[in-house]
C-alpha cells in the first residue's frame, strides 16, 4: 500500500511538472519581443484598428480590425493636400512650380480656431502661397491652412470636403466620409485603418506630397503681414530630433507622414518608413497614449520589414545561373565545355527590382525558367571569349515593360583543332574570297567534272544491260505440246 501510495504522489508531481510549460508558455506568448518582431500579434497593439501594407504593390501584411470605422483626427489632412496638389495643376502658371505659387487669403472662418486646436498662426487676411499651405497643414498641423486650402480651392469648406469625398470613393476608400478638411470631432467624419492606408500609399506616389511629409522643417517666406518664419515637422516619427530620439520615437528609415489627436478618436498616426528598397505604409487609430502610437507603428514596421526583402532579377538569376554546352570545344578543356552565363542589365531607365516575401523568394528561384524568356544569338559552338554575349533573358514584369539582359560568357573556351574545315570556316572563307569566280583546282576538277562524268558512263551502262535482258526475253519461243487429239 505504501509503495502504490508513493507511485501516486511521484505521478502527480510528474503530471504538474509537464503543465508548468503549458501554463507558462501563453504568459510568454502574449509578451512582445523586440528580438522576434516576425512573432507579432494583435494582443501587442494598444491601438484600436492598425495595419501595415506593402507601398509598392498595396499588399497587407499584416492588420488588426482594419476595417472598423474610426475618427481620423488630423490624418484627414493627407486627403486634403493630397487633392490640393493635384488640384493645384489646374491653376494659373507655366509650371508645376509657378502654379503651387498662387496665393489665396487666409479667411477670419479659418483663424477663428478654438485654444485647444493646432494652428500655423496665420492671421486673417494673410495672403499665402498653396505650396505654404500645404507645408503648415502638414507639418504643424495647422487647422488654419486646411480650412484656407479648402475655401481657396473649392470656394467653400463644403464645396471641398465633397470633392475629397468623391476623390476618396474614387480610389476605393468606401468607409470613409468626411465633413471638414482638417479632422476636427464629427459622428460623421470617419474612415477605417484599410481606406487611410490607401490614402496614404496613393499621396506617397506624389512627389510633392513626399517632400512635404519628409521634410523635418520649412520655411514660410515673408508675405503681405509676417516676415519670413520656420516651421517644425510635428511627427517624430519621420522628423530626427535630440528628443524624439530619446523618447525613442524617431524610427531611422522613416519617411512620413502624419499624426492626429483628438480626444474621440484617440492617438493616431499614419506613417511610411524605406529599408533595403522595400516600402512600407502602417496605420495607427485609437492608440492609448501618445507614446503608444510610436511603440505600435515601430512594430508593425519591425513586423513588414521582417516578412518583405527587396531583390531584383539578377540577384535571383545568380542563386541559379544558366549552364550550357559549347560543342566543338578543345579537348584539354577543363569543363569539357561547359559555360556558366552571366547576366547584365541591358535595358535602360527599366527598374528590375522586385519586392517579395521571403517564401515567394524560394518559388522565384524554382521557377525563374519559366517565368523569364532565353533567346540565343549565336551558335553555342567554339570557340568563345570571355564577355562574348551569348544571347538575351527577358522578364515581363507586372507593369508589363520587358527588362532585357545580356547572357555573357564567363570564360574563354578554345576551339578543338578540325581535319576538315567546318561548315562556319567554309562559309567564312567563301565571303572573305576577294576573287569572285572560284579557283580550278584538283578537287573541283573532280567534283565538277570527274564524278558527274564517271556518273554518267555508269548509267548507261545500267541502261543497256537492262535493255539486253529485255531484248532476250523477247526472243524465248512459246512452248508447243507434243501430242494433241482433234475430232
């Protein structure tokens, strides 16, 4: 009885010791590591809703209540001077430069501005350029200038807000609806995480746009009222600073874009960061505190940038270079003719660059073959020169422009020594042949006149041994029967 009473004790003991991992391991899991950003998940978001997308191609990588609708705040300021800008091509100038240059008059209806609401302290009155405009919507925030951008553009507030609306459904963002350009507090301006990524990664394709959101400060010129004055970036995000890098904000890579607080919509942020060629755009709503916007968007970059590498058709090429077989090769060939083919970009002003997940990277490498085009140029025959170009690659990417590249020889490779000489030679002497009539010599004489002449003698030889034969059959007599009966 003691021994089956110890059994039970040391089973039970055993059975606790194999839960401990069971029960420890969701504590660990709902942790997050920055050693190990691949392992990010929801639970690691203070955020409301956030996603984190591919620029290039709009691909999610990664996203949490994406489309739940949201307050924006001031990232509703990328939609207006997005469409400020595009706008802005329409107006009065021979440039894209002279036209930005159009000044409009800050209106009372935008300096008169509650004390909580962030302004550019435009003064009523004020004459400013669009291109400053747009610079202070962007860069402080300022509530002034998207109401001075929207009444210069559209003639009224409303009048704008629609456009932009219509300009949002354009391009997909069906849960979007705004009611004003700046993003102050309304039950019916709102957006999802999904539709301001969209908005996002469709402004960051504008150039203007890109160096608004990318710079870290500006310069507003002298105007009819204020002299010249600097304005800060407010998001630190993308704009490097002593404190925003102590705070740990700063994210190096970033490259914009835009911050809103409010105390409906909480703390938000739209940003976009570049590493190693691959773009991403994430989106942060509902953050619990300033801080946390930060902390979030940096791990759902840490996230992107651990799943997407950027590579090009070369760089795949090489893991899986083309192989071929040089006939008529010297026979002290080391490689027994073998060449390896290298590749250089021939096309010019094409990018080859491609941006993939890790695991598609592995079916390019499996199937490059078939996804690329070979044509070869000349015949795969001795000898060869290094840098010789063997023939041509072509890949037709997404945007359907070919990028062409050059198949070069990696190596020299002898001819072998021939008795005769090859077809090639044969034809290469003939054109070389400054004489245009061919010389008399021994074998032509053969050739042309020997052999065809012997032919000739021999076929009518076959002819009249046939006509012989023919001839004696003619004269073989019928058989005649020796006895017969007649009636």
């Amino acid at each position: 009885m003691k021994r089956k009473g110890a059994e039970r004790v040391l089973g039970l003991l055993l059975a606790v010791l194999l839960c401990l991992p069971g029960l420890c391991a969701p504590a660990l899991a709902d942790e997050y590591d920055e050693r190990y950003p691949e392992l990010l998940a929801e639970g690691h978001l203070t955020s409301v809703a956030a996603i984190v997308i591919e620029a290039d191609s709009g691909r999610v990588i990664f996203e949490k209540n994406p489309d739940q609708r949201m307050y924006p705040a001031s990232t509703t300021k990328i939609l207006t001077v997005w469409l400020a800008l595009v706008m802005g091509e329409n107006l009065a100038g021979n440039s894209y430069e002279e036209k930005l240059e159009n000044k409009f008059p800050v209106s009372e209806n935008a300096t008169n501005l509650a004390p909580d609401e962030s302004s550019a302290k435009f003064a009523t009155g004020e004459e400013v350029r669009l291109i400053d405009l747009c610079y202070a919507a962007m860069l402080v925030s300022g509530n002034d200038a998207a109401t001075a951008i929207a009444e210069g553009l559209g003639g009224t507030v409303d009048n704008y807000v629609s456009l932009m609306n219509q300009a949002a459904y354009s391009l997909g963002c069906h849960d979007t609806h705004f009611v004003n350009a700046n993003g102050l507090h309304d039950e019916n301006h709102y957006t999802t995480a999904r539709d301001l990524a969209t908005l996002a990664r469709i402004a960051m394709q504008h150039d203007t746009f890109r160096e608004i959101v990318g710079a870290s400060e500006y310069t507003l010129p002298k105007d009819n009222i204020y002299r010249a004055r600097s304005i800060l970036n407010g998001n630190n995000f993308a704009a490097k600073s002593n404190q925003a890098d102590k705070e740990g904000r700063y994210y190096p890579g970033a490259t914009g874009i835009k911050t809103g607080t409010t105390s409906a919509a909480g703390n938000c942020l739209v940003a976009s960061a570049s590493r190693d060629g691959v773009d991403l755009i994430s989106v942060v709503l509902g953050a619990t505190s300033d801080a946390s916007r930060y902390e979030d968007t940096k791990k759902l970059m840490d996230y992107g940038f651990s799943q997407f590498l950027s590579t090009s058709i070369a760089e795949i090429y090489l893991r899986n270079p083309r192989v071929i077989d040089i006939r008529g090769f010297d026979l002290n060939d080391e490689q027994v003719g073998r060449l390896t083919l290298d590749i250089r970009l021939q096309s010019t002003g094409v990018s080859d660059s491609i941006v993939t997940t890790r695991e598609e990277m592995e079916y390019w490498v499996q199937n490059f073959s078939s996804m690329t085009v070979t044509e070869f140029t000349r015949e795969l025959r001795a000898p060869v020169t290094q840098g010789e170009v063997m023939g041509t690659l072509t890949y037709y990417g997404s945007s359907g422009v070919p990028v062409v590249y050059d198949l070069v020889a990696s190596r020299s490779i002898a001819a072998r020594e021939q008795i005769a000489p090859s077809v090639e030679q044969i034809i290469a002497a003939a054109e070389n042949d400054p004489n245009p009539f061919p010389r008399i010599t021994v074998e032509l004489v053969v050739i042309y006149l020997v052999l065809p002449a012997a032919a000739v003698l021999l076929a009518l030889r076959v002819v009249k041994a046939l006509l012989r034969v023919i001839k004696k059959r003619r004269k073989v007599k019928a058989y005649k029967p020796t006895s017969r009966y007649y009636r």
